[in-house]
C-alpha cells in the first residue's frame, strides 16, 4: 500500500515530480499517475484504487489543477472514502476556487517564496500525525471494500484477534480524523456476529439491520436521503451492539456508546430503537459516573474537591478554573486571569480560597465566595506544574519546570523560601499532616 497518494494538475507535473523524489527520500512510498492519457473506465478504476488504498491524500493547490475535472473526481473519491485530506500550495489561489473538502484543512505552503525545506518538514509532520491510527483507517478500509465488491461474503470478514484491533480503532475513531466511513462500521459489525455470535437480540438487531441496509441499497439509488437515514440507522445500531458488549467489562466506555448511538438517531429526528433506549438506563444505573461537567473550551488537567464536598474546581488548556456546584453540576464562577494552561488547583483547608498554577509561571490565590483574584505569587522562571495547602492554609507549596519549589505566604502573597536541589523539572509537591 502507498503512504501518499498525490493529485495535482498535468502543467504541474515538474514540481508532482520534485514533491514525488522527496518523499522517497525520506522513506516514503507516494502513488501518482504520470499518465497523460484521456480517462477511462478503466485508468479511472485503477486511480480511485490508488487513493483508496493510500494513507493520506495530498492535492497539489494551482490555479490549473482546481479547474481540473480529474482531480475534482479524485478529490470527491477520497473525500466519500474518508481520507486524510493534505493540501500543499504552489501557486495561491482565491479561498472560492478550492474544493470545499480542502478548504477545512490546514495548509502546507511550498510556493516559490516559501522555504521550501522548511515547509516541507511541516509536510512530514502532517503525513505521520497519528500515524499508525491512519493506517489502520486505511488497511481497514481495503479490506471492507474487497468484502463488499464481493457481495460481503462471510469469509472475508475479520478474524478474532483482527476484529479485537478493529473494534477498538472504531472506538478510537469517535475523537480521531479521518473518521472511519460508514463501510467501516458496517464490516465491522458484520465480522462482529460472524466471529463471536452475539446473543440473540444483538444478532438480530445488526442481522436486520444489514438487511435493510442491503434491501434499500438499490432504493437508494433513487432516494439518497432515504439512503442516509438508513446508514445513521445501522450505524446507531452497530454502536449499540459494542456498547451491549461493553456492558459488563467496561460500563463507562458502553455508556459513552450508547450516548452515540441514541445522539445520532435523537439530533435527526429520526425513531430510537428500543434497544438503544433499555441500553442507556441500564448503562446509566451501572455506571459509576453522576455529573459531567461541561464548560471547559479545551482539555481539563486538573480537578480537586473543596474540603466540605460541595464544590469542585476544576483547570484546563483554555486558561480558566471554574467552580462548580457538586450536587448540580452548574458553574459557579470562571476563573479569569492566567495567560496560559492552568495545570493544578487546589482548595485551602477551611475552603474560603482556591489557588491555581499555570503554564504562566504563576500561581494564583482565589476568594472562592466571590472569584476574585486576591494575589498572584510571581517568581518561578518556568511552568508551574503543582500547587498545594499547608494544612493550616499559612503557606502554599508550588512546583515548577525550573527545577525548583517554592513556599509563600497566603496572607501576603510573598515568597517565604525557594526549594532548590532538583535537577530536573518538579512535577508535584505536598504538604505532610
């Protein structure tokens, strides 16, 4: 299989071929067609055979190649296949001119005026991003469609130690891009009942739900919508099946399923199967979660309850803490004022004030009643990473990539002494009782 499949526009043909030689060089194996022949049937199945058996899709930006019919062709096969989309400018082109597919993607400039070994780097970066996750994608990807050229037949579906691999890409997929294509699922599943026969509800549920997907194929031909609907249904009905088989092992990760699949029937107003609906309570009363809390614009690093229990806080990658309430999940107050991640929060004993360190290097005391800002401890020369109460909130304890700690006084915001002997960064740092 290629690692790169490259499109570009036939006047083009001397930088496809420069962008060609420095992929090989770095041990890359790119596929492109030097043809320049009329299309056929033929060539044109041996193209799209190309892209889909490619990890990424690279299109090469010029004003001759967004005009071409070809690579509008090529575009729309990996766009319907759900591959990594890397567009690479030559010359600039208006925003309007560039397929819509490309226009969401982060591009990589290798124009004249560009350094070119530089961008190219960027290049690289971009084809080995989640590296392994993609080849899987693609790998995958082969294999559904020989199933499925080859009226899915049952011995080619996946054997148990591939299918283990497989389901647990799908579940990765759910966050990751390129998402995994409606075939994907559909093999999946299918391999599913072929290798372990579910219980009987489960294997009927998908049995009929490739069924329909099988009956209304040629129906759809006529009545795409009806198509589409028909796929969110097998879909919904392939999450449930992973989520009924997560159950007992894994009830977080089965709730989170069935969460998908009752979100992706629910937000299209289309009818939830009773199989998705028992799913969800019963994955509800198994689970051990009981708030979700939700605000946060980026990642959460760090969360700590208030000594009495009843709030939480919570820092994350946007720059924020935020209080909640632990009974209801509401927020109480955003924290404002840092200007990077906030790594660690941190109550004081008698809960009346949080401090929080960030990315900043600063550490920040907070009226909790309130949410103002009181002090803000300066000193560290890098990252803060941890920050900690003396159990008689006099003194606060914070640790830093500058390879030190520090102790300051909370009345005063001042540094009372610095730590200094690591000879590495400070990961965390701790109170004894």
């Amino acid at each position: 299989m290629a690692d790169v499949f490259i499109s570009y526009s036939r006047k083009n043909i001397e930088f496809a071929q420069h962008i060609h030689q420095e992929l090989e060089t770095r041990d890359r194996q790119p596929w492109v067609d030097w043809q320049d022949i009329p299309p056929s049937a033929e060539w044109l199945d041996e193209v799209y055979a190309g892209i889909q058996e490619a990890d990424t899709f690279l299109f090469i930006i010029s004003p001759d190649s967004v005009v071409s019919e070809i690579c509008t062709l090529e575009i729309e096969h990996a766009v319907q296949h759900n591959k990594r989309l890397v567009p690479v400018v030559l010359y600039d082109v208006s925003d309007d001119k560039v397929h819509s597919a490309m226009s969401a993607h982060n591009w990589v400039f290798l124009r004249e005026e560009d350094d070119f070994n530089t961008n190219f780097e960027l290049l690289i970066d971009a084809l080995d991003t989640d590296l392994e996750y993609v080849k899987e994608h693609t790998r995958l990807l082969t294999r559904a469609i020989e199933w499925d050229q080859d009226k899915r037949a049952r011995g080619l579906a996946l054997s148990r130690r591939e299918l283990q691999v497989a389901e647990g890409w799908l579940t990765e997929g759910i966050t990751k891009e390129p998402k995994p294509t409606e075939l994907h699922t559909e093999y999946i599943v299918f391999s599913r009942t072929a290798v372990i026969r579910l219980q009987r509800i489960l294997i009927t549920s998908i049995t009929v739900a490739f069924v329909l997907m099988i009956g209304l194929s040629v129906f759809a031909f006529y009545q795409r919508d009806q198509a589409r609907k028909t796929a969110r249904v097998a879909t919904a009905q392939s999450l449930a099946a992973f989520a009924l088989a997560s159950m007992e092992t894994d009830p977080e990760l089965g709730l989170l399923l069935a969460t998908e699949s009752f979100r992706s029937l629910y937000h299209t107003n289309e009818k939830i199967s009773p199989l998705s609906n028992t799913l969800l309570r019963q994955l509800l009363l198994k689970s051990r979660v009981r708030l979700t809390l939700k605000g946060h614009n980026s990642e959460v690093d760090s969360a700590a309850w208030s000594p009495d229990d009843q709030q939480i806080v919570t820092g994350g990658w946007d720059k924020t803490a935020k209080i909640w309430d632990a009974k209801t999940g509401h927020e109480l107050f955003t924290l404002i004022g840092h200007d990077d991640v906030v790594t660690s929060a941190s109550y004081s004993a008698d809960g009346a004030r949080i401090v929080t360190g960030s990315w900043d290097k600063t550490a920040k005391i907070w009226d909790t009643k309130t949410g103002h800002e009181l002090f803000t401890l300066v000193g560290h020369e890098g990252w803060i990473n941890s920050v900690a109460w003396s159990p008689n909130g006099a003194r606060i304890v914070t640790a830093s990539e500058d390879r030190t700690a520090r102790i300051w006084d909370t009345k005063t915001g001042r540094e009372l002494f610095t730590l200094v002997g690591h000879t590495a960064a400070v990961t965390s740092a701790a109170w004894s009782s």
